[in-house]
C-alpha cells in the first residue's frame, strides 16, 4: 500500500545499517492491509523515521530532510518543497512530474536498457515494508 516513502529513503540514503519496524492494524478500518507503521532506519551519519497511516484525519505525505544547511520539508500531495528557516518555497508541477518520468521509461525501453528501478530493487523494498526483508 504505502510503500512510496520507503523506496525514497533507501534509494536517497542506501541500505541502513540496522533497521526496526512496527506495523499492524491500529483502527476500524475495515481493510485487509496494515493501516499503521513506523519505520526506523539507522546509518552511520543520519537516522530516518518513517511514519505511514491511514487513519490520520488529515492527508499529509512529506519528507522532512534536517541538514547543516537547514531544515527542508518536501509536501509530496502538494508538489512544493520548502525551507524552514528562510520561507524560500520551490513548486513542481504534477503533470509535468509525469511526463518526464515517462519520459525517462520510454527512453530506456527504446534503448533496451533497464530502469534505476529494477524488479531486484523494487521487491527488496516490498519484503523490506513487509516486515520480511533484512540489511
């Protein structure tokens, strides 16, 4: 289900060193997947949380990037990404997302060559949401 995240935090950051993960079914919800879950990333310079819901009651999906240079919070419903610190705020447009991504595929599938998101990846970070994948 929500599984976006987790594939941006390891592929921005790698493979942690160490990993934790709590998930479950915390709501009335009445779906069959896990409608909760924090994710903990360890590596040796930086921490990532990871937290998905389904009953928070408002939509919210960002990235929060805290660095030397600043606090950086990414709005992934939104498309904006901003700084906290000097209000400065960049805004993407969806459509415009889309078609460069499809873009890149097309490009890749007319070359025969494979995608920066091959099968091999994309089911590591599945068993690795589903609780069944270890680094």
């Amino acid at each position: 289900d929500l599984i976006h995240e987790i594939d941006y935090a390891l592929y921005l950051f790698g493979e942690p060193e160490r990993s934790l993960r709590i998930s479950g079914k915390f709501s009335p919800l009445k779906i069959d997947s896990d409608d909760g879950g924090a994710y903990i990333l360890s590596y040796p310079d930086k921490l990532v949380e990871i937290h998905l819901d389904y009953f928070g009651r408002t939509a919210r999906r960002e990235i929060e990037l805290i660095c030397d240079e600043g606090t950086f919070v990414g709005d992934l419903l939104q498309y904006r990404l901003r700084c906290l610190e000097t209000g400065e705020a960049e805004s993407f447009h969806r459509e415009d997302m889309n078609k460069k991504e499809m873009d890149y595929f097309l490009h890749q599938v007319e070359r025969g060559e494979p995608t920066f998101n091959t099968l091999a990846r994309a089911w590591r970070t599945l068993s690795w949401a589903e609780g069944g994948g270890s680094f």
